[in-house]
C-alpha cells in the first residue's frame, strides 16, 4: 500500500456532503489546517492534524505514525484497515498537482497512503466547503472587531457566496459573475457596490442596483444606506434572493450587509458586525466605513426618538381632545389662573358670562370654537417651537457627521 498513486483522488464537496449525511461510517476526514483555523471552524466530525513545523519534521523523520497524531482527536478507533476511506482537506487547495513535494499537505497525504486503501483530497478545500455547506460544519469563526485600520481590499481566494439571511447574500465580483453558481442559489437580484464591476448580462436591470463608491478612507457610503436597504426588501417582498457585493465582499458589501442587519433586526452597529461576521468570517469594512455604521447607528436612535416622542405627543393630542369635549357638556368653571387664561387660548366662556349667574341656559360652543380649542391645546406655540428646533438639531447633528469640514449656515427664524 505504500508509495504515491497517480492520479492523486479527488473529492467533490457535494459527495463530501452526501457522505456526512448519511452518517460517513468508514469514512475519516482530516483537517490539515492549523489548530487555531480548525478550532474556530472545521467539517463535521473532522479530525485535526495540526501543519506545525514540529509535526512536519515528526513525520518526515518518522518520530510519529499517523496514527498517533490521528487517535487522540477522532471519536471512533483508528486502524490501518484496507477498506478505510480517508478524505483530506486544507484551506483551498484545488490542484493537488501544483503542491510542492516537501510542502506539509504532500507530506501527509504520502503518510496517509501508506497507512490507508483509499486517500482522498478535497477540491477546493475548506473554503469552497464551508460556503456551499455551511450547515455541514461546526464551531464559530472568530467575531472579533478589527483593532487597525483595514486596507483596502484586494482580491481574495474566492469562498463563494455567503448567506447572511434567508433572502440576503454576501460575496464577490467572481461569484455574482458565474451564472451556474448563482442559479444553484437562486439569486436573481443583485446589489452591486462599486464604480468598476461590470453587471452580469443575466440579470435583468429591474433585479439590478449599482451604489457608485470606492473602498477608500474618504467616500461616503452613509448616503446610499437606505437606498440598499429598499433594494434589498424589494426582493425579500418579491421572494426572491438579492446578493450585495463589491470586489472581494469584504468591505463596500458588508457595510451594506452589517447596515441592513441594524435596521431590520433592530441591533447595533458591534452586534450586527458580529452577526455578519459569524458567517462570514473574511469581512473587513475599512476603518472609513466603521466610522459611518456609527453615525447610521446613532441616526437610526434619533429617529427612533423622534417616532417615541411623536407617539407620545399623539396620546396627548386625544386625551386633550376628549377633555375639551367633555367640557362642551360641562361649562368650566374657572377655580385657578389657569382656568382664566382659558377664555383668552380657547374661546370658551369666561366667568362674566356665566349662565348660572346671568339666569340664562347654557351657551352650546361652535364647532369653530371647539376645533380652536383642539388646536390650542394640540399645536400650541411651545410645541411647534419644540418640535422645530429639534428637527433642526437633529438636521443639522447629520450634516455635520456627513461633511464636517463644510461651514454650516445659521438656522433660521423657527
């Protein structure tokens, strides 16, 4: 059994799939990654061989069996059994031709052959693995904020497209390029982040919106926020699937991705980075746009105080008209300062003009009069300052935090 066998076998990750579904008995899959990749994601029921240098020179001196590297981690015993069937896999190795000869992967696999019938690798590795069959994988990739300033991106070895959620995906210029792959996923709109990626001659342009930026430390994303996030619930209405993208889905496209999250699911810029990046651990929004998913943050509480602060002053509104009403079958009676300064807001009887005191009948209000009295008591003269004033700063709060270096005029008369 010992010795190379040419051509080296190949796996597909849907065989891969099927094999892990249908409980992968016989089968041994072999994570040849480092323990930390492995450890924060790695393939259903995978072992690890960690590529150390230490654990390459073992092997190549013979001071360790696979065996030994193999039984502490796997969960069924390890035996050299003819009809043992062995699948490798490591980050994204496709061609196991161009491998170097004393390169950690070729290293294992001559190991694994003298030890095993059948040696496997996997094409496309982890990578392509875990963005088809995300399901089929274990742990949680790292969801830590970045503690430097990103450059930025630049193409990347291809992961495939991501689902962020049931309707929104997150990728690539190459994914959203390849017709089969989209179709596999059923994407058929497309938000595309950039100046310079073409559109696919297979979308229609309904299904198709572009966001005109680049992936610098100066351009302005915040602007085209809400536009996306339309585009986005355009196709989740129409039940279809939409995927943002830019070049390599790392920046532009996750900005716009962690921005949908924070305003439909109601979270924070941390918790909503932390949400995207779960799943898709390669984002990397540049500094630039971090900065921006803050001020849309503290945008988005604004609005939602204002909204409170109309609600509220909406419930004062009906209460103050169910007390005037009330106060149309009962005369007022003035008992305080206040209740004289009613005749002069309101219109409403004065105490000179008592019924009981003249010896008349009551005087039944107008409805001219009584829509004065709603809108004094609704629309008074400190509320609409108020309100304005409000308005304005929260105006004048946004443009400030979009163009800091551009002069403000002063506000006018309110």
């Amino acid at each position: 059994m010992a010795g190379d066998r040419l051509p080296r076998k190949v796996m597909d990750p849907k065989k891969l799939a099927s094999l892990l579904r249908n409980g992968a008995e016989g089968t041994l899959v072999i994570d040849s990654r480092s323990f930390v990749e492995y450890n924060s994601w790695h393939v259903l029921s995978s072992v690890n061989i960690c590529c150390s240098k230490l654990v390459k020179r073992r092997l190549q001196q013979d001071k360790v069996s696979i065996t030994e590297l193999i039984q502490p981690a796997s969960k069924m015993k390890v035996e050299a059994e003819e009809h043992q069937d062995v699948v490798v896999y490591d980050q994204s190795t496709r061609d196991v031709t161009g491998l170097a000869a004393d390169s950690f992967l070729s290293i294992l696999l001559g190991k694994l052959d003298s030890c095993f019938h059948s040696v496997s690798i996997l094409t496309g590795g982890f990578a392509t693995f875990s963005s088809c069959f995300p399901g089929l994988c274990e742990g949680k990739p790292a969801a830590i904020l970045p503690m430097s300033i990103s450059q930025p991106c630049l193409p990347v070895a291809n992961v495939g497209p991501t689902r962020i959620l049931p309707h929104l995906y997150l990728g690539s210029q190459k994914d959203v390029l390849n017709k089969d792959l989209m179709t596999q996923n059923g994407i058929s709109y497309v938000l595309n982040a950039s100046n310079s990626c073409p559109k696919p001659d297979f979308i229609c342009d309904s299904h198709f919106m572009r966001i005109p930026v680049n992936d610098n430390y100066c351009e302005k994303l915040l602007p085209w926020l809400d536009k996306s996030i339309e585009f986005i619930d355009k196709a989740k209405v129409s039940s279809c699937q939409v995927i943002v993208h830019c070049l390599a889905g790392i920046s532009r496209s996750a900005t716009i991705a962690i921005a949908y999250i924070m305003k439909t699911m109601g979270m924070s810029s941390d918790d909503a980075y932390r949400f995207v990046k779960d799943r898709r651990p390669s984002i990397s929004p540049n500094f630039n746009f971090l900065g921006q998913l803050l001020e849309y943050e503290r945008s988005l509480k604004l609005l939602k105080a204002l909204k409170s602060k109309g609600d509220r002053g909406e419930g004062d509104a009906q209460q103050d008209a169910a007390e005037v009403a009330e106060g149309s079958r009962h005369p007022l009676t003035p008992t305080s300062e206040k209740a004289e300064d009613v005749p002069r807001s309101t219109g409403l009887a004065s105490p000179h003009s008592d019924p009981e005191r003249q010896g008349g009948t009551p005087k039944v209000l107008s409805p001219t009069t009584l829509q004065q009295g709603l809108n004094g008591l609704h629309l008074s003269s400190e509320r609409i300052q108020d309100t304005n004033r409000l308005k304005r700063s929260f105006s004048l709060d946004i443009k400030s935090a979009y163009s800091p270096n551009l002069r403000q005029d002063p506000p006018g008369p309110p």
